[in-house]
C-alpha cells in the first residue's frame, strides 16, 4: 500500500517529479531538520508555494537559493578581509 504522498508523486507527470519537492524532502536536501526548513519557508527566506494545505518547492528554486546564499556569504568575507586589510594600526 502507498501513503497519500507517493500517490500525489505518482499523479505528477514524469519530468516533474524530480523538481517538485516536498517540505520533508527539501529538509532531506538541505541536510538540516524539518522544523529548520519550516521556519525558514514562514519568513519568506526559502522560495516555496503552497499545494492544498502543503508546502511545495521547485529544485531549481531551491538550486539558485543556494546559489544566491554563496555569492552572499563570498561577498561578506571579502568585505571582512578588505577592512581588515584597510583598518588603521
């Protein structure tokens, strides 16, 4: 018997079950906890919609999420090391 989540997978078309995710396989994804990507899905940090009365993310949503978080964490070391380089002595 299959739970009502694998039947709604199952209801996707082939090419979209891969990019459509869930709440728990986003969490899985991100390697962090559930209550971790729920939070961030309620401060409007993390791009998802809703289905019904359940969280939904697209792959690539969550691929260029990460990719914006990089460049942003990038861009704040080399603000680090500059003033650090520029500070007085």
């Amino acid at each position: 018997m299959i739970s009502r989540r694998q039947s709604d997978t199952l209801l996707l078309p082939v090419e979209l079950r891969g990019e459509v995710m869930t709440l728990q396989q986003v969490a899985k994804y991100l390697n962090c906890h559930y209550s971790t990507a729920f939070r961030l899905v309620h401060s409007g940090t993390l791009p998802a919609f809703r289905l019904g009365g359940d969280w939904r993310f697209r792959r690539s949503d969550i691929e260029q999420w990460i990719a914006d978080r990089q460049v942003q964490a990038a861009r704040k070391s080399v603000r680090r090391t500059v003033r650090r380089k520029l500070a007085p002595r």
